[in-house]
C-alpha cells in the first residue's frame, strides 16, 4: 500500500507523493514535464535530478525518461536546459503592445520562431526597476504560468531599449502632376501621399522618415515627412535605407570620439616583449583593419616529433576600451561591425579600429597572443597566454600569400618565404589532420561578393575561391577560439561562450521525411553528430540533387548565438567554444579578453564584477544585435541587385529555386545572389499543390512540378528596386517529381498491394 511521503520542504516536487519510499521515488512524466515548465532556469538534467533527489541508476533512469519526452515531441532541448516546444526562452526580447483589464502591461516576443501565435506575457513592474510603457521593447526574464485562461508567461524588465519611432522609411518622389508619393522600402509597405504642407523640405529621390496617418476610406492613405535622412543619389545612399529600417547606429556621439581621441598609445610596461617574432597580418586585399596575426614553427621538442607551435597574437582591444567608459557602452550598443558592400558600420571609432589597435606592418601593438602545441595528428597538447607587444613582419593578402606559396612570390613575400610563410602552410597540414578526424560540419554553400563602381552601383558579382590561405587562418583562430574557452573554463571564470545547439527532434524529423523522398536515410536519436550529415552529403556530392541536400541540411541547423551557458558547437564538433580572435568588431571577443585579463591576472583591463552578473543580458543584446546585421546586410544586397537589374524587364535569366511555400516559388539568381518570387497563381496548365516534406509544388493532375534548388529558366518581369524586390515568371517546363506526396502515396499504394498478395505457401511477405 502506498504512503505519504511526509518531511519535504515547502516546494520540493516531490512533497505530496503518495507512491513510494524517498528512497525509491521516482517521478512520473507529468511531474518532469510540470517541474520544467515552473522551473525554466533550472530544467538541466543534473538540476532536475537534484530537485527530485534522484541518484545513482536513478539518474541514468532520468536520462532515459527524458530522451523519451525529447522524442515524443513533449521536450527541446536548449542550451543544456529542457523546454516545453514553443516554449519562449528564459531571457528574452518582449514587445509591450498594451495593458490587461486592471491596468497591468502586456507583451509578445519580438522575435517568434515556428508559425505559431505567439503568446502573451503579463509584464511585472517593480519599483526598484526600470519602468517601461506601451511601444516600449525590452529584455526580461520569463516565468510561466499555470492561468489557462491568462497570460501564458509572466516577466520581470531587465532593460528598457531606446523606443522605438512609429515612422517608416520611404523615397519621396514628385509626379508629373506635381503631387508627392512615398515610395516603399519594405515589400509589405502601401505606397503614401503627402500633401505640400507636409513636405518638410524633402526632393525627389530624398530617403525620408514618414509618419504614416490613418488609411483613408478611398484612395492611398496620408503621410507627412518628418525628416529628410539624405538623397538616393548619393554614394551609399542604399545601405543607409537598412541602417535607418533596423535602428543600427551609425554616427558616434561626440563623447564617444573625444575619448577615442584622448587615448594615448600603450606602453611595453607589464608586457612581454614579442617584436622580434615575425608575425604576419594575412587577410582580405582592401582591409583597413588587421586584428589578428599569425606564426608557426615546428616543435623541437622530442616527445612531440612532427608536432609543430602555433602562434596567434589578437589586437588588445581592452587595453584601451574599459568596462563603463563611453567606448564600453557605445560598443555593446552597436554589439558588432556591420559590413555592407558600399560601407562598413564599425563597432569603435576609426581612432582605435584603424589605428591604435590595428597591427600594422613595422608598428608596436599591445596584444593578447596564445601559443599552442599540436601533436603530429593536429591533437592540441597545450596552450598559453600572454599579454605582449608585437610588431607585424608583413601585411599580406589572402591571394598573395597563396601566390607564394603556389610558386609566384612578390618582393614582400620572396624575403619571408621559407621563414615565415612555408612553416604556416605546414603547420596548416597539421591542424587539417585534427580537423578531418574531429569532423565538424561540411557544407558546400559558396558565398557570394558584390562588387560595385564608384557610384555605389552593382558591377558584378563573383564567387571569390577559396584559397588554402583562407582555410589556414580559420583553422588557426578556431583553435584560438577553444583555447580561450578552455583557459576560462578550467579558472572556473565567467564568459561568453559562442554555442550552436544540435538541430531539434522537429528539425530533425522533418529532414527525415524529406530524406526519404530521394531514398536517403538519416539515423535517428537525440544525439545527433555533424558526421552524420556529412555522410549523407557525400553521397549526393557530383549528383544533380547536391544542391538541394545542401540548402535543406543547412535549413534544419540551428542559429548559433551567444549565451553564459555551454552547451558546445554543434556545427564545429567542439565540446567548448568562445569567440575570442575579433574584438575590434564584435563585443564577444571583448567579454573574452577581460575575462583572460582578469582570471590570468594579466593587468588592468579585465573583467569586472558588475559585468559578470549582466553576463545573461550581454548575451541577449548581442545575439540580437548579430541577427539584426544580418539581416540589414541581406536587405541591402536584395536593393542593390533589385536596382542593378531594374533596367533588364523582360530579360531571362538562369535561376534555382530557392524556397518553396504556399503561396509559389522564392528563385535565385546564381549570377547576382539576389532572390525573387514566382506566384503560384502564375503557373498555369494545372493545380498546383504544396508538398511541405519534398519541399515542392506538384500539379494535382499530371503529378509534375517544382522542387527547392531546381535549376530553371525565367523571365524578369518586375521591380520594386528600393524594397529589393522582384517578380518572375517561369519558363521551364514542369518536371516528374518521384519525391513529391502524390508519388510518395502512389509508392506506399504499390507496397502495400504487394504485401497483401499471397506468397509461396499463401502467406504475407
């Protein structure tokens, strides 16, 4: 007979279970699933465990219940924490879009992942806190509720973000008629009037902030102009529409600049001195900036034949930028460089990106610098920090010191060459070993790179090669990047870590099915590895699907981001992780560098107290803000492309499908990278239906239809050039689709009606 378990403190999970003795308790599914939900902050399996008092084969129990519910669709796991699917994370970004029945504030998720409605958030105000109000956007902790009929979560302000402005971006223009129109810059965007006492001074083709009136019954709806930002005819007048649509901030306060300008280059004092190491800066052929610098030798050390030292030396943004002076906070404002094909948005002043802390050639520069020891198999065997300062041998391109290496040596490289240069590519040789057996994710997406002319114009867009010159300075500052988390980990001090979590159980099944429609298959389990995807692209590789397995693998990753809490980098198959190489444009790696300086005890510059304790909302600001880059820098493409090919309407061109939905077919242009949309409404010839699992549309009648990363042939036929958009309409012929529904149904039908024919001895086979 089963007895009260008696003697739990107020809110142990396991007070009030009537199954069995402490020392056998184990709790149900509902009970695990009830604990995560109230207690999102602590739902790691050890807490969980701890929580219930599980220990021993308990706990190996737990594990096993727990990948069950993962499974069942009933769990995510993130970052090491179990969630409910759909959960919202426990910090987060909120929306407060109104206020409840008694007065109390409620919010959205400024960011909503899946097609779900996103829920409500009652927000709780202290008063000791920051107080926010209707339109403001904030970070907060979130809590859910058990209220059914309330708010599903409720949360407490962390930070206020500067208020958002209700005005939109538009072009203003003046028609023939003399009226004035605001031309659209985002594709959902209505075209506006503005009458003349309205105007507020702006010209045709003047980027202008509007506010936009109440749509009128007929007609276009008003709009007045409050301010003018620039004219489109300007140079890098295109990016400035992404600036000013994403609220990045582009002009430094004058505080800012005076004491970037105030600063005085540091001394050799409480450094080592490293100048007479021939480090080299190796990076893009137009770089104003050089935060890193590279040195290799082999290692003489007996015990290590074949191993090789491994040199990385880091522009020492700390010694100059320190925590809470306006630098600081003008930095974690903008949270990284934002570089578009026009301009770059640096994160600090030119005075420091481009000058105290840049490594340039034949210069004295503070820096972090770490050597490494690797095994012949590319095995690290150790590391060391240090703060130096360095003096760069050489400023190389990645194209020039390939060159070299390939048998073409210039002045500036013929002198280094077997010193400098040919140690590098060996060491390189060593490090691919290690990288080969560790086998992080490999994926064949090239990238594309806009190159303009002197208008601000698109001139053409290549694929620049991938030179071993660039793998070769990835690899190394990977390995810095571990050596860095590692070092920090190990003095048990708080950071940054950059983590990317496995695909989820959903991702997963979804690329399951879709697998299975090319004949594919994909292991199944929670603990998923990146071998296992890259088994699965090796074997399409050379194949006409190649493509598409790419597109669709790459699909059902997740987002790396940035958080307090390891959860390793899935992507990378590294078990910790930090980003560590650029601090002049991203505020991660500065988090890093004060936190080597302070756990090391390098100098001043480090990692302060009060900062570790925000370590979650600096997390939260700069993945949001990394998020926000990309996606101004992918508008700003879309715009440029959209211009550049305004004048080619009725043009054909060479496309891939690359996205498919409802509504018809996303298509790519390989030449350009630029995207735009082929309504289904205009294929015509059949009923098109949309087949989610082969990613494809398929006529109802004959079967054939349109897949993603399908090559096709299409025809330009409109432009909204400053909304970056553009209309196709399809010229190639529909093809058989063996992996779409009708013919996976039709497969199965075949299938079964053989199984329920009689065998041999009148059984089923």
């Amino acid at each position: 007979m089963a007895r009260r378990i008696s003697g739990r403190h107020h809110g142990d999970p396991r007070a009030g279970d009537t199954r069995r003795g402490s020392d056998q308790y184990r709790p149900s599914r509902d009970e695990i699933l009830r604990y995560i939900a109230e207690n999102p902050d602590r739902s790691g399996k050890r807490e969980i465990a701890k929580a219930f008092g599980l220990r021993g084969e308990d706990r190996a129990w737990l594990k096993d219940m727990l990948r069950d519910l993962q499974e069942e669709g009933l769990l995510e796991k993130k970052r090491k924490r179990h969630i409910r699917p759909g959960a919202l994370p426990h910090v987060t970004v909120l929306d407060i879009f109104g206020r409840d029945p008694e007065g109390g504030l409620l919010a959205r998720p400024a960011e909503q992942e899946g097609n779900g409605t996103p829920p409500v958030v009652a927000v709780r105000v202290s008063r000791s806190g920051p107080t926010p109000g209707i339109g403001d956007r904030i970070l907060a902790k979130t809590f859910p509720t058990d209220d059914p009929t309330g708010p599903a979560y409720t949360a407490r302000v962390m930070k206020i973000f500067e208020k958002r402005s209700e005005a939109v971006l538009g072009i203003f223009r003046v028609l023939k008629d003399g009226t004035f129109r605001i031309e659209p810059v985002e594709r959902r965007q209505p075209e506006l009037i503005v009458d003349k006492e309205f105007q507020n001074g702006a010209n045709n083709g003047d980027l202008v902030e509007v506010e936009p009136a109440r749509a009128a019954r007929y007609g276009l709806p008003k709009a007045k102009v409050l301010q003018v930002l620039g004219s489109l005819t300007s140079e890098k007048a295109v990016s400035m529409i992404a600036i000013h649509a994403h609220e990045i901030p582009h002009i430094f306060p004058a505080d800012v600049l005076a004491e970037a300008e105030a600063l005085k280059p540091v001394t050799l004092q409480g450094r080592e001195d490293w100048r007479d190491l021939p480090l080299v800066t190796i990076d893009p052929a137009d770089a104003k900036d050089h935060d890193d610098a590279v040195f290799a030798t082999p290692d003489t050390d007996e015990k290590n034949p074949g191993g090789v030292i491994v040199t990385v030396a880091i522009a020492d943004v700390a010694a100059y930028v320190r925590p809470g002076s306006a630098l600081d906070r003008e930095a974690l404002k903008r949270g990284n460089s934002v570089y578009f094909p026009d301009r770059v948005v640096p994160m600090l002043p030119e005075r420091i990106s481009n000058d105290l802390c840049s490594l340039r050639e034949g210069e004295d520069r503070p820096s972090m610098a770490v050597r490494m020891t690797f095994s012949a198999e590319g095995r690290k065997i150790r590391h060391s920090f240090h703060r130096v300062m360095m003096k760069s041998a050489a400023k190389l391109a990645y194209s020039q010191a390939q060159a070299a290496i390939d048998g073409v040596p210039d002045d500036k490289t013929r002198p280094i060459l077997d010193t400098v240069l040919k140690p590098l590519w060996e060491a390189y040789a060593v490090l691919k070993r290690g990288r080969d057996s560790r086998q992080p994710l490999d994926l064949d997406l090239p990238e594309r790179k806009i190159l303009l002319k002197q208008d601000g114009t698109v001139d053409r867009v290549i694929v620049p090669e991938r030179l071993d010159a660039h793998k070769l300075v990835e690899e190394f500052m990977i390995q810095a990047n571990v050596a860095a988390a590692e070092t920090l980990e190990a003095k048990k001090q708080a950071l940054v870590y950059r983590i990317h979590d496995a695909p989820s159980l959903a991702k997963q099944e979804s690329l399951r099915d879709f697998l299975q429609t090319l004949g594919l298959s994909l292991a199944r389990g929670a603990q998923m590895r990146p071998s296992q995807f890259n088994g699965i692209l090796e074997r399409v590789r050379g194949q006409d699907n190649e493509g598409l397995v790419n597109e669709v693998v790459l699909r059902s990753q997740s987002q790396a981001e940035y958080s307090p809490a390891n959860i390793g980098h899935f992507g990378l198959n590294l078990r910790r992780y930090a980003h560590f190489t650029s601090p002049i444009r991203r505020y991660a790696d500065l988090i890093v560098h004060r936190a080597l300086i302070a756990s090391l005890g390098l100098g001043p510059g480090g990692l302060t107290r009060e900062e570790e304790a925000r370590l979650d909302e600096i997390s939260a600001l700069i993945s949001t803000t990394e998020r926000r880059a990309m996606a101004a820098e992918r508008e700003t493409v879309d715009r440029l492309v959209a211009a550049y090919l305004a004048e080619r309407i009725n043009d054909r061109f060479d496309a891939r499908i690359s996205g498919v939905v409802k509504a018809g077919l996303f298509v790519q242009l390989p030449q350009f990278g630029a995207d735009g949309f082929i309504p289904v409404s205009s294929l015509g010839g059949d009923y098109y239906i949309y087949d989610e699992t082969a990613r494809s549309l398929y006529g109802e009648r004959s079967g054939k239809g349109y897949q993603l990363a399908d090559r096709v042939e299409v025809r330009l036929v409109e432009v909204a050039p400053m909304a970056g958009a553009m209309r196709f309409e399809m010229l190639s012929e529909p093809k058989p689709l063996p992996g779409s529904r009708r013919s996976f149904h039709k497969a199965k039908g075949r299938a079964r009606a053989s199984q329920s024919r009689p065998g041999p001895r009148g059984r089923r086979r």
